[in-house]
C-alpha cells in the first residue's frame, strides 16, 4: 500500500487529491448548470455562498484541528494539512449534493 506517512508526503498526497476534487467539482457545477434549467444567476450566488461558507470553516477547522500548525516542512505545516483535508471533506460533500440534484434533474 501506498500510505503517506511523513507530513511532506501527507502534504503532496492533499494537494493532488484537492485539485482533482476542485476539478471534478467545476465539472459537476457545468453539468448541473446544463441539465437544471434554473436561473444562471440564482445559481451563482447559492454557488457563491457555499464557496464563502466553505473557506470561512475551512479556516477555523483548521485551526482548531491543527492550532499554529508546529513544524514546517517547505513553508506548510500541519495546519496547511488540516486546512486542505476539511476543504476536501466539504468538496466531497459538495459534489455529492450536486450528483444528487443532477441524478434528479436528469430523471
């Protein structure tokens, strides 16, 4: 098995996955604009409020997961990982809901 382990590893490993998980999440987000028929703009600004939502508890999870984020390994630290980790969680949960309302919409 190919498990990070050391915290530059575990690094790498969430900045990979959170890129794909944000591509794969601009993917969702034209289909489901495609296939819902609704305003563009209506979208948008729901898109947009979960977008502040997210960075807003991103940022706190983090710091209540990781505080100061202690040793730096090439400039991020264990609060860098936690940040990237929540954001992936909320990406994740994220592209669930769209699925689900593409899945709907599509019939």
């Amino acid at each position: 098995m190919d498990i990070p382990v050391t915290l530059r590893e575990k690094l790498k490993d969430s900045r990979i996955k959170l890129e794909g998980l944000e591509t794969e999440l601009n993917s969702l987000i034209l289909k489901f604009r495609e296939v819902a028929g609704i305003d563009e703009d209506g979208f948008d600004s729901e898109n947009k409020s979960w977008e502040n939502f997210a960075n807003t508890h991103t940022g706190l999870a983090a710091w209540l997961r990781a505080g100061t984020g202690g040793t730096s390994v090439d400039g991020e630290n264990h609060s860098d990982l936690a940040h990237r980790e929540i954001k992936i969680e909320l990406i994740q949960d994220r592209i669930k809901t769209l699925q689900h309302w593409i899945r709907i919409r599509e019939g």
